[in-house]
C-alpha cells in the first residue's frame, strides 16, 4: 500500500471502509462547490464509484488519489490526489468541520 506519513496527517489510497466517511463530507455542497468532478448531492453509489476507479487509476498510473486522515485518531477528514496527466496538477479537499 502506498501511505505517505507526516507529523498529523496520513495519506494513503481510499478503500471501500472509507465510503461512509468521505460521503458524509462531501455531502455538503460548501465542500463541493468549487470541484468540478464531484457531484451534488453526493451518494454512496458515487463513493463505490470512486473507490473502483481509484484503483483502476492508480493500477494503471493515470491518477493517484489519497484520502486524508487525521493521524492521532484516524478521522478521515478530506482527500487529495496528484493527476500527472494534467500537467501534474494536485488537488485537495478537506470536510467542513476540518
């Protein structure tokens, strides 16, 4: 698994335990206003969607998404992803409360 660890967050990929965390998240539409592949309202359909293409990015190396925890007690409060086939952009939210 690729986990990339700092002084408080850990990044590593999403899975399927995640659905439920990052959902409540992103069902808050101040949280996705200004993304422009997420939609409004966000599902749990969705979050399965995700998770499966994901994987299929990152087996392929097309797209690397983390999900974004909190290291002291491992609340998933965001995510964030690295597209090197946009010019090596990298994006990020993080849940309102966070």
């Amino acid at each position: 698994m690729r986990i990339l660890e700092t002084e408080r967050p850990l990044l590593r990929p999403p899975n399927a335990a995640d659905i439920s965390h990052f959902v409540k998240l992103l069902a808050d539409f101040d949280v996705v206003k200004n993304m422009s592949v997420i939609p409004h309202p966000y599902t749990e359909d969705d979050g399965c969607a995700f998770i499966v293409k994901s994987a299929a990015n990152w087996a392929s190396g097309e797209d690397f998404g983390f999900g974004v925890l909190r290291k002291s007690d491992g609340a998933y409060i965001g995510g964030c992803g690295v597209h090197p086939k946009q010019s090596w952009e990298i994006g990020y939210w993080l849940g309102k409360p966070y």
